[in-house]
C-alpha cells in the first residue's frame, strides 16, 4: 500500500512563486511507486486546494482557471489520523478527499518557512519533514539567528536592529549606524530571504532610503557593516542533530557591478535557464573556487550550525569570506532552501529522489521519538467539579 504524501507549498509570502516552482520539481522526482503524492497549494489569502493539475508547473500561467479545476480543501485530525476532506460540504456523498500519512512542506518565506505551517503540523500530530517550530522560526529571523549563533561561538558579522516604529526616529537611527560601522552597509529585513529587500548604503541617504525600502516588507530590519571584498559561498547540510552531512560548496555568480544577488537572477535568469529551474538556474561554480582549507572550514561550521540550531531535513548554510582579512562568516540559514539544494549533492553522487527519501525518513524518524515522549499528564483535578469555582484555582495549593 502507497503512503500518502501531502506536499505543501506557496502561501502568504513573496517568495510564493518560487515556492510552487521549488515544489514542482520535487513533486516530479518523488518515488511515486511508493508514495501516493497529493499537492496541496496554498493561495496568497491561505486558502488550500488539491488536484492532480497543481503538479505542473505549466498550469499556473494562469492561477484563478487552475483552481477552478481544483478542490478546495481542509487539513483535520479525526479518530486518530490527519484527513484531507472538502472545505464545501457536500450534501450528499462523502467529502473525504484523502487520507495523509505524512507532509512534506517545500515552502519560503514570512508565514510558511517561519515555524507557523509547522506549528499547524504539529498541532495536527503528523510527520513532516524538515526542521520544526523553533528551528524554523529561528532560522527566519536572521537577528535571533545571529544572537543565538554568536552564543555559541560562530563568527558573524555584527549588526544594528530596529523596528517599525523607529522610523519616527530613522535619522537617530542613521546615527547609531554611522557610528557603529560607518559605510558602506547592508540593510534587510529581518525574516525574508531571497535578496528581497535588501540593499547596500555607502552614505546617509542612501541608508535611511535603503531602511524605508526594507520595512515595506517587514516591521524589523537588520543593518550590518558590508564586506567589500566578498566572495559568497554556501552548502547544504541533510540530516538531524543526531547526525548531518554536508554536501559540495558552490559560490553564486552575479553580475560585476551587482553588489547583491537579486530575486531575478537568482530566480528569472533572463535566459533559456530560467523559470521553472529555480535556484539550479543561478550561475554558479560548482565546486566554488576556494582553498582545500577554506572548504574544510565551511562544510565543519555548516554542519555545527546546522545541529546546534536544531535543524532538521535539508538547510543551505551560506557564508561569506572576507578576502582583504580571510576571515570567515556565517551570513545566514536557509531552513527550506530553493530547490531543496539539490544540485549540491548531485556532485557527490546522491540523485534527488534519493535527497527526497532521506528527508521523508528524517520526518518518519523524528515522529518516532517524539512519540516516545510524554506529552500529557492524568490528574483528577476536573472531576473535583465546582470547587474552583469561577475564579479557579485561586487561593488553593495550585
């Protein structure tokens, strides 16, 4: 009997698109002699839809004539199982739709990558793959992220952070950032990824411009120094804080006179390369061009990061080198990376329905154990009735 696999994807977040793209490749690589896979698509106002339509990239040309050909759907748990039945009850007939064994979210952004679609999972009780609430969060949130990295003993760069409502105040926040770093400076928001709204300062204007731009898309951002002489590089790591691996580095190239990477090259490529790639249409060295020593540095901090955070599934760690001081920092996390990362392992031989299944194992291994936890607690204290009264348990031992 196959296991049902919900795979879910796009949601509130501007990175939806590249969510639906991320989620078709893996839906087309997915053993399917041995799961039975059911597309769950979440629109950009939360609502879920399913139908076998969703597993083509091609049909969301046009996203309002592909629902219409879809059904709109409900995850619920009921007599010990998740089930996906009908959000419009019919009358008459059953509104069961499937039952769901396992999920898999392949999912970006604010409201989905950020521990919320996992919390709703967890709520529910079923496996699903990839890192759970607080890793999630935490790796969204790159100031936290950064706090929690710098505790532990990894370098990152050092950064100013406010909130929306210092824009009441951005010349006092120029201040403190002139102060601190001087320029040039990177702005971004706080838990958004992709390059979105990000962008460099090299004076006052351009900074307090650069600080109104990001909080368009969230209410926190981060100001960090820029490193001028840069050179990015990533890696992925699979596994659990048990144990991981991390695959080949790649280092991302952009355009000379680009100071970051952008949406669109990540993502567009401007060429017969694009689109429905993803992030495997993105320029890149494959292995990057680093010493034997720089790369035995990043896989090591990448792997240590990865489990010190908690992380479950696949990550893409990516790192920054400082070449005038050769120094290394970790930039950020990426808990549901583009394209799952998949084109980072295929160099060390693990194909991407191979990446698929260990993730699904991760997920089926981590419900294992949790189920060996005790989450409940019996007590009699209900069936003492109406002693609490209405004000509870005030002025007794509780």
């Amino acid at each position: 009997m196959k296991i049902n696999l919900a795979v879910l994807f796009g949601g509130r977040s501007v990175e939806h698109e590249v969510s639906v793209i991320s989620a078709c490749q893996a839906m087309a690589s997915i053993n399917s002699e041995k799961y039975n896979i059911i597309p769950v698509y979440m629109t950009k106002k939360s609502e879920f839809y399913t139908g076998e339509k969703l597993m083509d990239i091609n049909n969301y040309k046009d996203i309002p004539a592909l629902l219409k050909e879809c059904t709109e759907c409900v995850f619920v748990r009921s007599e010990g199982k998740v089930q996906l039945i009908r959000q419009k009850i019919k009358k008459f007939g059953s509104n069961l739709i499937s039952d769901v064994d396992i999920a898999f979210p392949i999912v970006h952004g604010t409201n989905v990558e950020d521990g919320a679609l996992q919390g709703y999972l967890q709520t529910l009780d079923i496996p699903y793959v990839g890192c759970d609430v607080l890793a999630s969060a935490v790796g969204m949130d790159k100031y936290v992220m950064k706090i929690l990295l710098k505790e532990a003993g990894f370098p990152v760069l050092d950064c100013c952070r406010f909130a929306s409502f210092d824009l009441d105040r951005i010349d006092d926040c120029a201040d403190e950032v002139e102060k601190k770093f001087g320029y040039p400076v990177i702005v971004k928001p706080i838990n958004l990824g992709s390059s979105v709204g990000i962008s460099k300062a090299n004076d006052r204007k351009s900074l307090i411009n650069s600080m109104e731009s990001a909080f368009e898309f969230s209410d926190r951002i981060l100001v960090e120094p820029a490193v001028v002489e840069l050179k990015e590089i990533n890696c992925a790591v699979v596994g659990d804080s048990e144990s991981a691996e991390a695959s080949v580095c790649e280092e991302p190239v952009q355009a000379k006179d680009d100071d970051i990477l952008s949406f669109e090259q990540k993502y567009v490529g401007g060429g017969k390369s694009g689109g429905s790639k993803g992030m495997a249409s993105l320029k890149r060295k494959i292995p990057a061009d680093i010493s034997a020593e720089q790369e035995e540095t990043i896989r090591r901090l990448a792997v240590e990061a990865f489990r010190s955070l908690g992380c479950n599934g696949v990550s893409r760690i990516d790192f920054m080198i400082d070449m005038k001081s050769d120094k290394i920092y970790i930039n950020e996390i990426n808990t549901i990376p583009g394209s799952l990362a998949f084109y980072l392992w295929e160099p060390k031989g693990v194909k991407y329905p191979q990446l698929l299944e260990k993730l699904i194992q991760l997920a089926l291994k981590r419900h294992r154990q949790a189920e060996k936890i005790n989450y409940t607690f019996d007590s009699n204290i209900l069936s003492m009735g109406g002693s609490f009264g209405a004000k509870g348990s005030k002025g007794s031992k509780f």
